[in-house]
C-alpha cells in the first residue's frame, strides 16, 4: 500500500507524540496502521509525504542512490537573479559540503491554501516563487541551498516525489494507492 498524504506545516512526519507537545503528528490525521513515512518533510515545511508498508518501495523512494526527484515550490525573500539560481542549478555548499545540481526554475504565484499561520511580510523587500526539484534528502536542504544563494525560504511546500503528486489534496487530506508489495530479489 502507497498513501499520499498533504502534510500541513507545523505536523511532525512521525507517528509517536511530540515530546514538545508543540504540534501535531500523523498519527492525527492517518489512522491506517502498518504504513511508515518514505523520507521525511520538516515540520516547517507542507505538502506530499509518502508513507508505505513496503519496506522495499519505502527504501526505493527514500534512498539517495536511487534519485527519486523530490520537487518543491519555494516562497523565497526577494528576487531571485538569474545568477542565483544558476547557483542553485550548479549545487551550492553547505557546511555539510556541496549539494548535487538542482533543477530549478521560477514560477508564477502559485494557487496553494492559506498557510496556518500565515508567513511574515516586510512591506518593503517582495517574495517570489521558484521550483527546486532535488534527488538527495540531507536536512533542510532546499532551506539551506536558497539562504546560501542569499534567497531566504519563507514557505515551502513539496509537490511530487518521483511520478506522485500532491494533485487534488488539501492541507490534512491523504489518498490511498493500493499497490503489489515489492519482492525481495532471490
């Protein structure tokens, strides 16, 4: 089984409670059992996570080597320059060393549900929008990459993984694909 779930921004991509107890967990919103997140979305962050009970499709999405693009739609402070996100393209350092090329582009404001709570607005410096799409997980990645390039993420939200996309699902909502279980190679 293969769930698509629309992880609303403050829920912990996790079943157990929140030793905070600052925010919600899955547990919240899925009631299904036997299904484990395939990677992770920060609980800063919204949109797609998948969760399966195939621990082989679980590590086949979630698992670097196998370079299942993660996509996202980047609310960043500022304009982007055509030299930052050709900085972005290129793959940027981070403390953790140098991220692999992103495919990148700008968008148009994009049609998404209000964020709860709403971002911060200064009046005097705008925001735009930009797609980063990326194929390795380290933590807060796509954050990261855009503050180095000097374009703070404001709001971001992940729209596919691989081939599913969020399509159609609110904040909160998940859909359930049944699939065959993987077997194991003999």
């Amino acid at each position: 089984m293969l769930v698509l779930f629309n992880k609303p921004y403050g829920v912990l991509s996790q079943f157990t409670s929140d030793p905070l107890g600052s925010g919600g967990t899955l547990r919240d919103f899925i009631p299904l059992r036997g299904v484990y997140p395939s990677g992770r979305l920060d609980k800063d962050s919204e949109g797609l996570l998948l969760l399966t009970d195939d621990g082989v499709l679980q590590h086949r999405i979630s698992h670097p080597r196998h370079k299942s693009w993660k996509t996202y739609w980047t609310q960043v402070e500022g304009r982007p320059t055509d030299e930052q996100l050709e900085r972005l393209r290129q793959g940027v350092i981070l403390k953790d060393g140098p991220t692999r090329p992103a495919r990148v582009r700008t968008l148009p404001e994009p049609d998404l549900w209000p964020r709860d709570p709403p971002i911060r607005v200064r009046q005097s410096i705008p925001t735009a929008w930009i797609e980063i799409a990326i194929h390795e997980g380290r933590n807060r990645q796509v954050r990261r990459m855009t503050a180095a390039v000097g374009l703070p993420t404001l709001r971001l939200v992940r729209v596919a993984v691989g081939d599913w996309r969020l399509d159609g699902l609110r904040p909160g909502e998940y859909r359930v694909l049944q699939q065959p279980r993987s077997r194991a190679r003999s």
